[in-house]
C-alpha cells in the first residue's frame, strides 16, 4: 500500500495489486476511509466520513491530481 501523499490528517495510498480498475486512490483518517476515481475525481467508496469532509477530500485530490496519475502510472505502467 504504497503511500502518494500525506496532508494534514489524511493519507491517500493505493493497492499495487488494483490494476483490473480505472486509476484510484483510497483516503484514510483515522477509522474512516474512502476510495475516489481519478479521471475525472469521483467518489467510489465512502466509510463513515460526512458529506463536508467528502467535498473537501475531493477539492484535495482534484489539486493533486495530475501528481496522483503520475504516481499511479508510474507504479502500474500501461497496465491500467
């Protein structure tokens, strides 16, 4: 579960063994946990964070985004 970025309380990672799925990151605080699309940022999955804290994690991700692809095709290559 390679780690991409760590901000403020959240860690965004993704699982190396994902490649059967369009690019995606799953974000982590705490117990919650919630795995978003990358092309375009989308909500997948959410477990247990408000709807608030969702559109902030999104505005996050959408700023990282190209970062986020890159870390992604580097890691998984044409693969996906």
């Amino acid at each position: 579960m390679p780690t991409i970025l760590r901000t403020g309380p959240y860690r965004v990672y993704y699982f190396s063994h994902d490649l059967k799925e369009p690019p995606h990151v799953h974000v982590d605080r705490e117990r919650l946990s919630a795995k978003f699309w990358l092309q375009p940022v989308s909500l997948a999955r959410n477990l247990g964070f408000s709807a608030r804290e969702l559109r902030r994690i999104q505005k996050l991700l959408e700023a990282h985004q190209a970062e986020l692809l890159e870390a992604s095709h580097g890691d998984f290559g044409d693969e996906r």
